[in-house]
C-alpha cells in the first residue's frame, strides 16, 4: 500500500488527539526513525508534532491533563497532522525544521536548515546561572559560534543587565540570530556580529565567555544518522579530532578575557581527545542533573600558566 493510501485512511478513519498521536508514534517507529532534536523516542515526537500542527504549547498536557488526549479533531487539523508526520517519515528532517520551531530554557526558537537545532547542556548552566563559577552578575558576555543565537538569548534572560555579543562566521546563521533577537525583544542587549572566531572582537573584554562551536571528529562525521545531515556541516565538522575550532578559541581567550573571567566550552564526544591534547591544561568537567556531558569551564589564569608554560 502507498503512503497516500495510509495518509487518507488516517485522515478518514482516526479522529481524537490520541489517535493521531498514536498512529504518528506508530509510523515513526515502522520507519526507524532518529530521535535527538528534542525528543528521543517515537511517543514523545509524535505528541511534540500533534501539538505544534494543533497551536498548542508544548506543555499543553502538563496544563490540562491526560483528558485533551480525548477531545475530537477537525477534518483539516487531521489532515495538517497526517501531512506532517508523512513528511518526517519520508525527508527524515528533524521535527523543528518542519515546524521551524525549537526550545531552549524554557524559550521558543525559530529554527530552520541555516542553524542547528538546539540541544546544549548549556541550558542547565544558564538556569543556575553558571553558579558556582559565576558569583557576580557579568556586565559583558560573548557568545562564541552563536548559530542561531539561543544561548546568547537565553544568557540575556538569565543576567539581565548583561549586553550579550552573538559571534558567527555564518551570515546566514545570523540572519536567524537577528529574527530570534528581535523576536524575544533583545535588539537593545544581544548584538550579533559576523566573526571567525575573534577577529572581529578588537578591544574587547568579557566576564564570561560561552562556546558551543563545531567538535564533531571525522569518525562521528561519517556515523550521522539521516537526520544530522540535515544540520550544517559548517557547525558541525571541526577536523580529525573534533577540536580545530576550540583549540584556537582556548589559544585566544585570554586577551578577551577580564581578569576574573571564565570560558565555558562544549566539546561532546570530542571530550576523550581534549584529555589527550590538553592534558596539563587545569580544566573542570561539569555534571548535569538533567542529562549530557563534554562541557568543561576553564579561567583565564589557568590558560595563561598553561599557555606560556607550553610555548617555553
């Protein structure tokens, strides 16, 4: 049978919000779909696309209960619903670029093929406000590799007085850096700005400096699941050991850093070769409570003593 067949017996034959969510769940497990742009199961992903097709928020079922499972839908909201489900199981794009919509602490992010889909640990760290590194509320934050700017959104959340610089070297990237800012009302804190790395950052300092860059190692490149491929490899690909971008980024830190700052770094799997590379280098790995790991802060002082030490 064709997926048109399925699609209409659907539409036809199905008509409450657990219907769809169940048959959704079910043809995203029958197509082995990939989950981990917000969801890592066919249940959570089919319920996350229901209430996105239907203007719902997110949380809908944790607002109204188990009951809104039950309420009917329209002959157009079943077909909205079908549709978008036969596309996740025949593009394999991820569910935030069908819906060009993503969250991140908390936020609503537009998202779509320009940035990656957020995912960052880093949202545990800005809720707790990178205590206990961070005691006193920074004046001037950078974040570095910004993509499409929900770190450096979420950081201007969470520190309120706080200008947030959002660098790229993707003008693309920053053109949805630019509607995410001016859709959260931020044009007046958060300052996207086109940059490899710091070049475009003459004079300044910051407090804290953010970087989720590109640390994907050639191995885990050639493994990406469909899904990934999807995402730009320019934020994605950084050379054999996954660490081209943050090698330069810790070598540099120090001139843009105050003399109390910190740099936190996201480095994922490429975390085995940072041990390797840096292994004199006075770096602490973070733990989350919420899940993910390959996050590591590090001082100015520590890259200073390290970085003299290793050009003796």
């Amino acid at each position: 049978m064709t997926d048109k067949f399925y699609l209409q017996e659907a539409i036809d034959d199905l008509h409450s919000v657990l219907d769809l969510t169940r048959w959704a769940a079910s043809r995203f497990s029958d197509a082995a779909l990939y989950f981990g742009h917000g969801t890592d199961n066919a249940w959570d992903e089919a319920i996350s696309l229901v209430l996105q097709a239907l203007h719902l928020p997110h949380d809908a079922l944790t607002l109204t209960g188990e009951g809104l499972f039950n309420a009917r839908l329209t002959h157009s909201e079943r077909e909205k619903i079908a549709e978008l489900v036969l596309k996740r199981v025949q593009t394999r794009l991820p569910l935030p670029y069908i819906t060009n919509q993503a969250w991140f602490c908390g936020l609503p992010f537009f998202v779509d093929e320009r940035v990656l889909i957020p995912r960052s640990p880093f949202a545990e760290l800005i809720e707790r406000r990178f205590a206990p590194y961070i005691d006193t509320a920074p004046a001037h934050i950078l974040d570095m590799c910004t993509g499409g700017g929900c770190i450096a959104i979420a950081l201007a959340h969470a520190f309120e007085d706080a200008e947030v610089d959002a660098v790229d070297i993707s003008s693309d990237a920053l053109e949805v850096a630019e509607l995410n800012i001016q859709e959260h009302g931020l044009s007046h804190r958060v300052y996207p700005i086109e940059s490899d790395l710091y070049s475009g950052l003459a004079g300044q300092q910051y407090q804290l400096i953010v970087s989720n860059p590109p640390y994907v190692d050639a191995e885990d490149m050639a493994d990406l699941p469909d899904e990934y491929h999807h995402e730009p490899a320019l934020a994605l690909a950084a050379g054999e050991d996954g660490l081209d971008l943050v090698d330069k980024i810790l070598r540099q830190a120090p001139a843009y850093l105050s003399d109390d700052g910190w740099l936190f770094v996201e480095v994922g799997n490429s975390e085995v070769h940072m041990h390797q590379r840096y292994a004199g280098l006075e770096l602490d790995w973070l733990e989350f409570q919420m899940g993910g790991q390959g996050i590591f802060v590090v001082s100015k002082s520590a890259l200073v003593s390290y970085f003299s030490t290793a050009n003796e």
